[in-house]
C-alpha cells in the first residue's frame, strides 16, 4: 500500500497545522463506487429463476435465498471471500463458491456469475443519471473507482451512461482493492485533480470512507436500497458545489 499523504497525527490531531485559511478546497473532481452506489442488480429471485430457467415457487425460492444466506457464515465460503477484488480469478471463485454452497444452485454457479458481468442485469438507480448529467455539465471530472473482477466500461455503456466518466480505475487491474490508497490517488492523477479536491462516493463505510486516509473527502451512502430506487445522490451535488437548478 502506498503511504497516506496526510499529516501524522496524536491523539489530539496533527502534530503540524496544515490547514489553509481559506477553507476547504473546492471540488473539482468526483470518484465514485459502481455497485450499490450508481447501479444495482436485479433482485437474486429474479436471477435464480432467469439462471435456472424454469418457474421457481415462493417456498421453493424461500428456501434457496435461506441456503445463501446461510452460505455466508460458510468457512469455505468466507476463506474464499479473502483478497476477491484483487484478480478476476479470485473474484469469480469468491462468488462462484458461495453460490455453489446452496446444493440447488451448486450446477447454476457459473451462470449466476455471468450475470454479474451482463449489463443487462445491472439497474441504475433512478437519480444516477440527472446527478452524473449535472456534475458534467458544471465542469465535475469524473471517476469510477470499484473493487470488481471485470471491466465495467461495458455496463455503464449500455446505459449511455460512459461519456461522463474520464478515469476508470478497477481493482483487480491494481492487484489490490479498496481503501488501498494508491486506487484513489491513481484515478485523481488521470482526472488531474489533487486528492483534496476530489470527494469519493460509495456504500462501505471502510472502504470508500477509507478514501479520506488518501487525503479525499468521501460521502457514504446507506446500504440496502432497492433496485431502481432514488438513491439520494443529490448530496453530492450539494458537496460538490453544483445547483441542482
């Protein structure tokens, strides 16, 4: 990992005053997550039948999202959760285990994992758009910064939504993930922005929040929100300094 750009601190805070007297500076540049921030799945029900192929009843379902639920806890399940979004290899054996751990599913597990990677499953958020238009059109550069196993250029094309974005940084392509800090200072060397002008959005506390160790500011959101929902991405106009006007 590289080393935090920010002051060394004691239990009081910096040891040396870094502060400008004119306050923060302004935003010039937003990163943000991909999944759970800009873009969510279909709902596993809907996944598990398309995988299957065939009608699946609500007790049938029941008992199949119960089995993932508990694959979670599953040792084997969790060992292989260790270093996903380093490498497409460790990502796709970390879902494919975990789908595998549900007996019904064990022979749908790399059909399950294709529709990670299909666009088509990936749902933007009912504010994505507006919000990702009007942080363009104020000047905002922009910046995807995901812990993923694939290319999601692909995803974000299918829904027009590409042309906003001028840094794509994934963390498999890295070798490392989240909140690595050499993934945020990365992408604001390709936006040209320095890390006190950018703000990090995402939905994991430690691991988008963990961009503010890189020197950025950074909005977490809520986890949880359904597919197609309004995200509550206006915030980040307000952080960003953009009239919603």
């Amino acid at each position: 990992m590289t080393r935090s750009p920010l002051p060394v601190c004691g239990p009081e805070g910096p040891l040396r005053a870094t502060s400008s007297p004119q306050g923060p500076s302004p935003v010039r540049a937003v990163l943000f997550d991909f999944g759970g921030t800009l873009f969510q799945m279909g709902s596993y029900a809907d996944r598990i039948r398309s995988a299957l192929g065939r009608p699946v009843g609500e007790r049938e379902m029941d008992e199949v999202l119960n089995g993932l639920e508990k694959g979670l806890t599953d040792p084997d399940v969790v060992e292989a959760q260790r270093g996903r979004d380093v490498s497409s290899r460790a990502h796709r054996h970390a879902f494919t285990t975990w789908y595998a751990s549900v007996p019904e599913l064990a022979p749908y597990a790399d059909a399950l994992y294709a529709q990670l990677q299909a666009p088509g499953h990936w749902v933007p958020y009912a504010d994505t758009r507006s919000t990702l238009a009007r942080l363009t059109d104020a000047g905002i550069a922009l910046g995807v910064v995901s812990d993923v196993g694939w290319d999601l250029r692909a995803t974000f094309a299918h829904h027009g939504l590409d042309q906003h974005f001028s840094s794509w940084v994934h963390s498999y392509a890295h070798d490392t993930e989240k909140p690595d800090p050499a993934l945020f200072a990365h992408a604001c060397r390709e936006l040209g922005a320095a890390p006190a002008e950018t703000l990090m959005v995402g939905d994991h506390p430690a691991k988008d929040g963990g961009a503010a160790g890189a020197g950025l500011r950074a909005y977490v959101l809520p986890a949880g929100a359904a597919p197609g929902a309004v995200r509550g991405l206006d915030a980040v106009l307000r952080l960003a300094g953009v009239s919603r006007a």
